[in-house]
C-alpha cells in the first residue's frame, strides 16, 4: 500500500511545520517549527491563544508599573509573546523552535545580537536549552555577521529572507546553523517579470534551493538548508531530500492526503562535482547582490513585510491592553491594516500587495481565489474588529 506524500518525506526530509497555530503542530506532527510576527498576529486573534496573549501583557505591565507607557508594555509584551508561544512549541515538537529578531533591525548588526541575547535569555530562564532555539534573522550582510557572532557563542541562527546563491555562501562561510530560501517569492518575481507559467521541474525557487543545497553538500558545509514558503506541493515534491522543509498546515495536509509514490531529489551522493567556488566577502556579496535584480528586491520587501507585520502586532496588543485596563476606545485598527496593504485602493488585497508572510495570506484567503476582501480579513483577525465595507 503507498503511503501518503507526507510519511513519505518525513523519510528523507525534517518536516517543519510553518505555523504558530499550536493545534496544527499537533496534528501535522514536524519535529521542528518556524514562527515569526506575521503568523503570531494570527494565532494572537485565535481565542484559544487569548489567554496567552493576556497573560504576557499583564506581566509585561506589572513588571514596568503603572506609570510604563502603552508603547513600553507593549514592545516588552512582544518579545515576550513571541517567547510564550515558543515556548508552548516545545512542550509538543521533539526539536527546535525559530524565534524572529524584530526585522527593523535587520541592517543593525550590534542590535540585532542584543535582541538575541535577550530572547535567549528569555527562554534559558524558562528552562529551555539554547540548542533549541533558532534565532531567525534577516539574511542581510549586517544579519549575517551578528550570526556569525552568535554562532561563536553557542546561540544558533536560522537566516531568513534568502534569495540568492551569494547570501547563502556568506551564511555558510559565517558557519550559520540553518538558512531559509525562499522557493514561492522566487517563483512569484519571475511569474510576473516574465507572465509565464512553470512547472515544478522549471520553477525558479525550486532550483535556487536545489543550487544552494548542491554547492553545500560539494564544499561540505554544516549549514542546513530549509526550503520555505511554498506555493504548491509540486514544489515541495521536487525538493524531497533537502535537510528541512518548512511548510504550511493547508500544504502540509494536502501532502497528508495525497498517496502516489515520492522520489527523493535532493540526494549529496549525487551532486554535481564540476560547481565552482566562490570566495564571499561584503564586497563581492554587495556586487552579486546588486545584480541579483530579484534577491535584491526581495529581501528590502521581505523586510518590509516583517516590518509591517510587527507593527500590526504591536497595534493590536496595544489595543487589547488598553482594553484589558478597561479603557472605552473604538478602534478601526484593522480596517487601517486592510488599507495599508490595499495599495491601489480597489477594496483587495493581492499576494503581490500583502509582502507578509505567505502562510498569513493563505490563512486569511478563505476562499483561495489570491485576493483577501475587507470580509476575509475582518474575520480572520477574529471578533476584537470589525471592518465597515469598503466604497
């Protein structure tokens, strides 16, 4: 009897699972996962999580006191939440959780190891190991020297936002745990660059990963190689072999319920030995990456992205202290955020517009159709708002 895609992968491939929804990391069973502003927004609004959401504020406000200003308890609050849910994570997966620098400052590299420290502190207070622990950052050469720093001590990184062949090889040479390429938002620049349609086989992102993973496994590289945000399971299918895939709890389930027979892809015992190496120092990787039109438009919009998405966040825990202090507002927060991702004002918001995470778009597109309308997102941030239609 053939076993569904799922079992199969797990054979050959880390499967983690791309949520902060701690009930999906139940069902799908990964070892490891991946959160990130974005996707705790979303579980944030999830009453099932709202105690959690609750609690992490009230701390937060006993901690700083009474006089603390809402923006204060609110950035403490953050840090903290992202470390609550993370911390939840590994009372259920047997491996690792990626916990997310705040993306401003993702071209800081001195800010950025603070941050880490900080939230590594967070965790090894709660009695966690920092060998659990993945500390995201965004793939930026800033990034990927505060990583090489954390390295040296012991805290492992996970560099985000890769789109291209040279950030991958300064991550590598920077001896980072664990990098991130991104296959979709590859495919999708290309889809729209050229109008074209392609295949798994011919998908740009799935040999970019493919590329990355052959010139890791040819120099011997220790730094693991996790294809993400995926747009189909085609994707995922031709990359079964790679060291980790990252992915959705929808794709996740479509591969659960999907029996046909998987071929491994990704195999170093069949690298190509004729690649090349390339020496990496910031200026051959500003050089590549200034040519590079796609890596450099995506990464300043993936940061983008993470930016906003944080911000949404803040603005939404700001809300929900306020209301937990018994403050009267009325508040139009997430109308405000339909607007800021509508950027031509035609009451949707395409893949294109939105720049967040990919596994928050699919969330909130309930009807699959590649736009989110004001109703689509009212109700996926849940009963704290409600949206009056647009025009």
């Amino acid at each position: 009897m053939t076993q569904n895609l799922l079992d199969q992968l797990k054979t050959m491939t880390v499967v983690v699972a791309d949520t902060g929804d701690i009930q999906a990391i139940e069902t799908f069973t990964p070892r490891d996962a991946t959160t990130n502003p974005s996707l705790i927004t979303a579980a944030a609004q999830m009453p099932q999580y709202q105690e959690i959401v609750d609690d992490t504020l009230k701390k937060a406000r006993k901690e700083l006191g009474s006089s603390a200003s809402l923006s204060d308890v609110v950035t403490l609050a953050f840090d903290r939440l992202a470390v609550s849910f993370g911390l939840k994570i590994l009372e259920i997966i047997p491996g690792r959780v990626s916990t997310e620098v705040d993306a401003r400052l993702s071209y800081d590299t001195q800010a950025t190891i603070e941050k880490a420290h900080y939230l590594i502190g967070q965790y090894e207070a709660a009695g966690i190991s920092r060998d659990r622990i993945l500390i995201k950052i965004a793939s930026t050469w800033e990034g990927i020297k505060a990583a090489e720093s954390l390295e040296k001590e012991g805290i492992h990184c996970n560099l985000t936002l890769l789109f291209g062949l040279h950030q991958a090889i300064a991550c590598a040479e920077a001896g980072v745990t664990l990098i991130s390429p991104f296959v979709g938002r590859i495919l999708d620049w290309y889809v729209k660059e050229t109008g074209k349609d392609y295949s798994a086989t011919e998908d740009p992102g799935v040999q970019s990963v493919t590329t990355i993973y052959n010139y890791y496994k040819k120099f011997g590289y220790k730094t693991e190689v996790m294809g993400a945000s995926f747009r189909n399971i085609g994707e995922i299918i031709e990359l079964a072999g790679c060291d980790l895939l990252t992915i959705s709890p929808k794709l996740l389930d479509q591969l659960r319920s999907t029996e046909e027979t998987l071929v491994r892809k990704l195999d170093p015992a069949k690298v190509d030995q004729s690649i090349t190496k390339i020496d990496m120092d910031q200026a051959t990787f500003e050089k590549m990456h200034a040519e590079n039109a796609m890596a450099n438009e995506k990464l300043a919009e993936g940061i983008a992205g993470f930016t906003k998405a944080l911000e949404a966040l803040e603005h939404l825990l700001q809300e929900r202290l306020t209301r937990l202090e018994g403050a009267e507002i009325v508040s139009h927060a997430a109308e405000d955020i339909f607007h800021a991702y509508d950027l031509d004002g035609d009451g949707f918001i395409t893949r294109e517009e939105w720049a967040g995470m990919d596994a928050v778009f699919d969330a909130l597109d309930s009807d699959h159709d590649g736009k989110i309308t004001v109703a689509e997102m009212s109700a996926g941030l849940g009963a704290a708002f409600r949206l009056t239609a647009v025009g």
